[in-house]
C-alpha cells in the first residue's frame, strides 16, 4: 500500500506537473504561430510598397505604394491584437465565442483608457492619465481602432488575450436557473466581459506608466552592453532551450518588446543622422541636433536660426511627418519589427541606428549562418556516417527545410537527444559566438519569419539593393567558417565517444513521453479515457465524453465509430508509440485504481 500510494503521488503531482508545463509552453508556441505565421507574407507586401516607393514615380504619394504599405503596416502596428486573439485561439481550443469576447474586451479597454487620457494644454507633447503627470505621447501612446490610447504591443494583447481566456474558461459552463438559461455557459461569460475589463483597464491604468518605462529601461541596459555579448548571450540560451521547446518563451521578449529595443528613445538622434546622410550638417550642428531628446519643433528651428540653415526646415518637417504619421516609427519596439519597419524606411536607415549605437538585428542576423550554413553541413555529416544511404531524401529534406524555410529543429533533433553533451556544451555556445561574429562585423539582416533563404532575400538582399548598408556579403564567408568548425567538431565528437548514428533514427524515451502526453491532452484527459486497446493495428477505445477529433491525422489514418466506441487506424511510423501508450496507460491506470 505505502509503494502505490508513493507511485501514485508521484503521477499525480510530478509528473502531472510535467506534463502540464510542457503541454502550456505548447499551447503557448501554437498561439504565438499564428501571428508569426502571418509576419512573412505581410513583411513581404511592406517590402513592395518600400520598392514602388523607390522605383515608381511619386515616391510615398504613389497609390501602390501607399496602398502595400498600409496593408503591410496591419500586421505590424496592431500587433497586441493579434497576440491577444491568437492567446484565446490556443488557450480555448479554437472557441469562436472566446475570440469574440477577446475582441470586445480589446476594444472596451482601449475606449477606457483614451476615455481617462488629458493631453496637457502647455505641453501638447505630454498628457496626464490618473495620478499619472506630464508622461510623454511618443513613448506612451499610439493610435488604434481611432482612439489614442497606451502602446502595449505585445505585453497588452497577451495580459488581455490571457485575462479573457481565463475568464471564458471559467465561466463557459455556469448554469443558471431555468429561468435565465438563455444567459448562461459562453453566453454568461459574454455577459460579465465589460465588467471584468473595466476593472482590468483602471489596474492597467495605474501599473502601466511604471512597467512601460521598466521595459524601455531594461532595453536601454541591455542595448548598452558590450558589441556582440548580448547576440552571443541570447542565441546560446536560445538554442539551448529547443529540446525543450520553449525557446520561443526566451525569444520573443527580444524580438517583439521594449526589451529589444525603443526607437522612441532614439528620435533627435536618428534626425540628426538622417541630416548628416542627406543634408551633410556640420559635426557643431550635428550635436546640438542630437542632444535635443525629443523632437521639440521649436527647439529645432531656434538651432537652425542660430546656424543660418532655416531652410531644412521643410526637410525636418518632412521627416517628423513620415516617421510620425506616416512609418509610425516610434510606436515600434522588439528587434525583429524594427528591422523590419527601418528596412523599408526612406527617412532612417538600418546603418542611421548602428551609427547611434542602437544595434538593431542584433539578435536576428546570426541565426542566417547557422540556418543556411551550419546545419545543412551537419545534416550532410550525419548522412555520409549513415550506412544505410536509401535514407538519402530524410537528410536533403532536413537540410533544405533549414537552408530555404530557417526551421532548424529536423536537423537539431537528429543530435540533440543521443548527443546533448554536444548540444549544450559545443553546439549551443557556436552558436552563440555565430551572433557575436554577425555582430562585431556590423552585418544587419533582418527576419520576418525565421533565417532561411527566402528571408535572407526579402530583409537582406532587397534592402542592399534599395541602398541600405546591410553587410551581407560578410554571410556567406561567416557561414562557410562557422561550418567548418562545425563539420570538425561533430568529427571529433563522433570519433571520441564513438557515436552510433542508427540511433538518430530511434525515438528516445524522452520523446515518446512527450507524445504519449500530447496523445492524452488529444483525448481530453486520462480521466475521459474509460478503456483502451490495440487489435490488428487498429486503437479501440472508449470515451466518457466525445472529444474534438479535428488533427486525428497527425496520429491514425482514419477512424470510426461503432456502439460507443472509436475505432482509429494507427499510422504505421505511429504503430510503436501506440502500443507503448496503450501499455503505460493500462499500467498506470491498474495502479491508481488499486486499494
């Protein structure tokens, strides 16, 4: 009795905690793709709308341009209210009814908040909110749905994507009297939405202004340290974190949050870069121009009245107008959607921010060598020590999906789970030091969806063409070095400990507990799960309440129903991991239910 009741607190507690982790970080990746999926092809309609800007006549006035450029902008500049309906997506299992709710919610908290807004009477460029006093517009505030409001970008929409579902989950089934049945389960949590977010607005209201400036701060720390430490701090942990799939929870403070960087902080001296580019100012004017902190007009002309230069003031108007109104720079924040945005910018240059010491793609550029370069060389090591050489098309395609798409994982998974010595102690600090290489040598490439070669087209080659100085000539020399180290490594590794590559192709136990749990959260639970059993390839089983069957196909090839029963027909790579599902579940089952 002591043994099963010490087993069954260990299922219940550690290894449901496990469990519950892995398949959150899970649900967490899935919401995030949904807006990351999107980044491509919407950073792609931008890099149009930048090349009829350039190339057609009319430059930003041209209809084209105006038009792929606004479409593009969609994405990017209401970025927190895509994360938040992507949140209730994963974290509801694709209810419409919580993507509804979320939806209001977003719009009734923007309402309140411009609703308790005061922008200062002797200082336009200030407002106050609360208790709140003086705070500046350019760093606080931003434009959506037709109301001033607080920029939040991605904090804001994954706080109220992730206060919303909590909420619809918990209030989804409540029962009402029969009375009032027409109100109750979704319909109820529709109901007590504008409560809730109200409430949520006014506690946002007074935090905000503090963590507002506590991100932009910490980004301002973290852009101030040393050429080439932070690329190689945030790609080693990066890497490290993909056996684990949470990579992505490292990642995005980076690249979509103050913490990658605020071109806010950055206005008088990106405009006293764009003159020095375009106008050729004096180094004396340059200073004074720099030294400003925010973009004061009257500030500005009093500068240019004391140099006898009034005359680029129509060009300064110009450039305050398009970065303001026009690109919305400075509502813009993460690494990656600044790259993104000054890539395609007339008015700052992605080598106007180096030259500041804003090192924008910092954290993006150095995973191009690895993706295109190292691990295609590594997958072409793996298959040339596999002696069975039919298994030619496994290797090409892990090679490609790496070199064209930047989806590293295939080729990191052949290694990282019978080689995580290697992993860890080699592979994730080289690439590292790939980051901080890309880095000292001052090469700016950025990313709409990952490092493959279509991304290295559209934010690296594209920009070069238009006139950006990105360095990408320094890629493909990187690259080839990066390799070589890493052919050798993998040569010494292999010949040290005397690597067996045929067990690249067996799933480790680690990775058949990972599926069995993704098996278990498929059929809602193991408590949903009355009985269960394999006859002729075929998984018979049979559930409390029918669950969702959507996505079946990652595991069976079809199913039925009969009498109460599922019948599925097992996928035959997935035959091994539903006979060991079958077994542990029974097994398990036996022994919690055993007095």
């Amino acid at each position: 009795m002591k043994i099963t009741a010490l087993r069954k607190k260990e299922l219940d507690i550690s290894y449901y905690t496990k469990a519950s982790f892995r398949s959150f970080v899970g649900k967490l990746g899935a919401s995030f793709s949904f807006v990351i999926i999107l980044m491509p092809i919407f950073g792609l309609i931008i890099t149009f709308g930048n090349i009829f800007r350039i190339y057609l006549p009319g430059g930003s006035d041209n209809v084209l341009s105006k038009l792929f450029t606004s479409v593009g902008q969609i994405l990017f500049l209401n970025i927190g209210v895509w994360f938040a309906l992507a949140i209730s997506i994963g974290f509801s299992k694709n209810k419409g009814a919580a993507v509804y709710v979320t939806l209001l919610s977003y719009i009734i908290f923007i309402v309140i908040i411009n609703s308790f807004l005061k922008i200062n009477d002797n200082n336009k460029n200030t407002f106050s909110i609360l208790f709140w006093k003086a705070l500046n517009q350019k760093i606080y505030l931003t434009d959506l749905f037709g109301y001033k409001t607080f920029n939040t970008g991605v904090i804001g929409g994954i706080m109220i994507g992730s206060l919303n579902v909590i909420f619809f989950n918990f209030t989804k089934n409540v029962s009402l009297p029969k009375s009032l049945s027409f109100f109750e389960k979704e319909k109820f949590a529709l109901l007590i939405m504008p409560l809730y977010s109200f409430v949520f607005s006014l506690i946002f209201i007074m935090i905000w202004p503090i963590l507002g400036f506590l991100l932009s701060w910490l980004g301002s720390q973290v852009a101030k340290s040393p050429n080439g430490l932070d690329s190689f701090v945030f790609r080693t942990i990066q890497r490290m974190l993909i056996p684990f799939g949470s990579s992505l929870l490292w990642q995005a403070p980076m690249w979509y949050t103050q913490i990658g960087g605020d071109l806010s902080q950055y206005q008088s001296q990106l405009l006293a870069e764009y003159l020095s580019r375009t106008n050729g100012i004096s180094r004396e004017i340059y200073d004074q121009i720099y030294n400003l902190g925010s973009l004061d007009i009257d500030s500005i002309f009093d500068i240019l009245k004391t140099n006898n230069i009034e005359y680029l003031l129509n060009n300064i108007e110009e450039w305050i107008y398009q970065t303001s109104s026009v690109e919305k720079l400075w509502e813009i924040s993460g690494d990656q959607r600044i790259s993104i945005a000054i890539l395609n910018s007339k008015y700052v240059s992605i080598d106007d921010c180096w030259n500041i010491g804003f090192r924008v793609t910092r954290f993006l550029t150095g995973g191009f060598v690895n993706s295109m370069f190292v691990l295609p060389t590594l997958a072409l090591f793996l298959f040339l020590k596999n002696s069975n050489r039919k298994e030619y098309g496994y290797y090409i395609s892990t090679a490609l999906t790496s070199f064209l798409l930047g989806i590293t994982e295939p080729v990191e998974y052949m290694f990282c789970f019978i080689m995580p010595g290697y992993f860890f102690l080699v592979y994730a600090p080289l690439t590292g030091f790939m980051g901080m290489t890309t880095s000292l040598l001052q090469v700016k490439v950025g990313t709409t969806f990952s490092t493959g070669l279509f991304d290295f087209v559209m934010n690296g080659v594209i920009p070069t063409i238009n006139g950006q100085k990105t360095g990408i000539y320094w890629i493909p020399l990187v690259g080839i070095i990066y390799s070589l180290i890493g052919y050798f490594s993998f040569y010494l590794w292999f010949k040290f400990f005397d690597i067996n590559i045929e067990k690249t192709k067996k799933i480790s136990s680690w990775e058949i507990k990972k599926q069995c749990l993704e098996l278990i959260e498929y059929f809602e639970g193991s408590k949903n799960i009355m009985s269960i059993e394999i006859n002729n390839d075929i998984l018979k089983l049979k559930l409390r309440s029918l669950s969702n069957l959507k996505g079946y196909h990652k595991w069976f090839k079809n199913f039925r129903i009969e009498n109460g029963f599922l019948y599925f027909e097992i996928n035959e790579e997935r035959k091994k991991l539903m006979k060991t599902f079958v077994e542990s579940f029974q097994v398990t089952n036996k022994l919690i239910m055993h007095r």
